[in-house]
C-alpha cells in the first residue's frame, strides 16, 4: 500500500498495480478498496488499476468529520493525481464513489477520461437512505467472519445466486477481526455526516447537473435489478438523457454488484474497449 498526504494533513491510503491507460477505483460510502479485487485480478494485466481509500475508510487516516463530503472527497481524487502525476483517468465509480465522479465532472472535467457508475445516479432512493442509516456507524452483530459470510444471505435477500466464498470476501472487505470480535473498517463517525447530508427535512439536491457533466465522455452502468438505491425509473432517465451509455441490469443483485458476475465484467470490457477509441 502507498500513501499520499492532503493539504489538510489526511493520509490516504491507495493501491497502483498494472500499466496501461490508468483506471481508478472509488468506493462506497463505508467501504474501501477491497471491494474492487475482482476488477484488479481480471484487468490489472490491460490498465493500470489505481484504487483509493477515501479519507475515514479502510487504511486512510479519520478525519473531522464536517470533511466527510462528496466535494472534499472529490478534492482529494485531484490530490491523487497530481501526486501520481496524472493528468487524467477513467473513474470506476461505486456508489459514493460515482457522486464523487459526477462532483468531478464539474469541478475538474479535464481530469476524466470516461466514467463507469456502479449502481448509482443522481438520485438516490429514500428507501437506501433509510437503510444506510439503520447500519452506518454501528458495530456489526456477529461474532467473526464465518458467522457474519453465513448470515449475508438472509441480511440480503436481493441478492441470490451468490457462492459461499462471494460472501466471505463480502465480509472480509466490510469488517476485521479483533479480540472483542468484529470491528468497522471505517470512521463510526460517517454516521453523523450522512446524516446532515441528507436531512430529510430538506429539498434533495438536484444533481443532474453534474450528471449531465458527463456529456462527451465514454459512460456506462451497471444497475443491480433488486438496488434500493438506483431505481430502474431513474435509470431509464440517465439512459434517454445518455442513449449512447452503456448500460447492463444484473439479475440476483441488488445494491451494489460485486464486479465478478459475467455481465459486470462483460460491461466493463465493453467501456474499457470504448475508452481506447
């Protein structure tokens, strides 16, 4: 693992394997890069596969939490990059990490080179936020891992079709072991900026804007067809205002697919093979 230093003194934690046209990986709101092995095992051989704690998660530093936004954590990809001294990239996007894409389309739209959004759109589902919140932040109910990969199936019952060993690296990427049983892999802390981030006492941000910030840039999406937090309505909206976006929906999933199913790894051939004209 390597590390840059922010402007405010945060270290981050990255990963830089492969060569090639350079891909970075970002995130979801509490996860980190573990979530992308599969992506850096079938691809780190025809791009160069860059991956990124964001600040409070996973080996990067805790933060103040009033940091723990959208607009710093785009801020910091930029830090990234000029460290690594890239002019721009292509962002695969999860979740969290395609806002932070979309944040970056506004702010910095030179830096990107396409983008893949990984069960995300400008429009998040109150259903997802509602259960985000009865998570973030809480110490996970199982003893250690085994209990933990045995329970995913009934914790996430829109997701079917999913092997022993594809929960087990569910869990090792989300939790750790301790003497005092299973631990976050991020900052409890991210309850609270989630929390005043969305208040539900006030208007949703409109962030199609930043969506349509993409325009001109190779885009695709993968959609889990059980998402709480991408719904197909809105997907169909990104597709009429993006009808050259690659899309794929995937069966047996919901929020968010793990990269590994066929048509996740097919998808993302498909827009690797864009990028490169």
């Amino acid at each position: 693992m390597r590390n840059v230093v922010t402007p405010d003194g945060v270290r981050l934690n990255y990963d830089d394997q492969g060569t090639g046209m350079p891909v970075l990986c970002l995130p979801g709101l509490t996860r980190n890069m573990d979530d992308f092995l599969p992506f850096l095992k079938g691809f780190k051989y025809r791009v160069r596969v860059i991956r990124l704690d964001f600040r409070g998660r996973g080996g990067s530093d805790w933060a103040p939490v009033e940091t723990y936004s959208v607009p710093q954590e785009a801020a910091d990809v930029i830090t990234l990059l000029d460290h690594l001294n890239l002019p721009e990239v292509a962002i695969l996007g999860t979740s969290r990490g395609g806002l932070v894409a979309m944040m970056l389309a506004v702010t910095a739209r030179s830096r990107l080179m396409g983008v893949f959004l990984n069960d995300v759109g400008p429009v998040v589902a109150p259903e997802g936020l509602d259960a985000i919140m009865d998570y973030i932040g809480k110490p996970p109910p199982y003893r250690d891992l085994a209990e933990a990969a045995a329970a995913m199936p009934a914790a996430h019952p829109s997701f079917r079709n999913v092997s022993a060993a594809q929960w087990a690296a569910f869990v090792r990427a989300l939790w750790q072991e301790t003497d005092d049983g299973l631990a976050l892999r991020y900052d409890p802390e991210l309850r609270t900026a989630v929390a005043a981030s969305f208040d539900t006492s006030k208007p949703a941000p409109d962030l199609w804007p930043l969506f349509d910030a993409f325009e001109g840039l190779p885009l695709a999406l993968l959609r889990g067809a059980g998402s709480n937090i991408l719904t197909e309505a809105t997907a169909q909206d990104m597709i009429q205002r993006r009808p050259d976006m690659l899309f794929a929906e995937l069966a047996d999933r919901g929020h968010v697919p793990f990269l590994d199913e066929p048509g996740a790894v097919a998808l993302m051939e498909s827009w690797l093979e864009h990028l490169h004209g």
